[in-house]
C-alpha cells in the first residue's frame, strides 16, 4: 500500500506492484481484496481521488495542475472519474 501511495503521479500497474512486492500478480489481487475490500485497480482509482479532493480542497493549484500531479494526462478523464466518484465535478 505504501508503494501505491508513494506513486500515484504515475501509471502503476498490478505486475508492477506484484513484483515490487516479490509476488505473483494473482496473489497481490488476492491480498488486496482480503485487507482492502476492492480490487488494486480500484484501490489506486481511489486513493488518487482521496488526495484530488484533498488538493482540491487545500490549495489553490488548478484541476489541471492536480490532474498531472496524480498521473492524469486527460484532464478530461480526471473530471469524469473525480465526479462519478464524488457525485460533483472537481471545480465544485
């Protein structure tokens, strides 16, 4: 988890996690859904929208700036998956 939180400004993929942690790409699915309840691709959706808002919330950096910060290439992309996550666009 830490490693996910520690990258989030990038792509991270669940082979990239698997083998950062020594094990199979299967098992970190596995161990995921067992402590965190939700699949890794979910859980680093989620965690990337937890420090948006955040950001959103505690300074006066533009969405943009937030998307690039959180890997988002498409700032586009990031207002869509910030608002089905929130139920609010992240200008509000």
């Amino acid at each position: 988890l830490r490693f996910v939180h520690d990258n989030l400004h990038r792509p991270l993929s669940v082979a990239e996690v698997a083998r950062i942690v020594g094990i199979s790409e299967r098992q970190v699915t596995r161990l995921f859904r067992d402590f965190c309840g939700t699949s890794p691709a979910a859980y680093i959706t989620q965690a990337r929208m937890d420090r948006a808002a955040s950001l959103l919330l505690r300074t006066d950096d533009p969405i943009k700036q937030v998307a690039s910060l959180l890997g988002y290439t498409d700032v586009a992309h990031f207002s869509r998956v910030f608002s089905q996550t929130f139920g609010t666009p992240p200008a509000q």
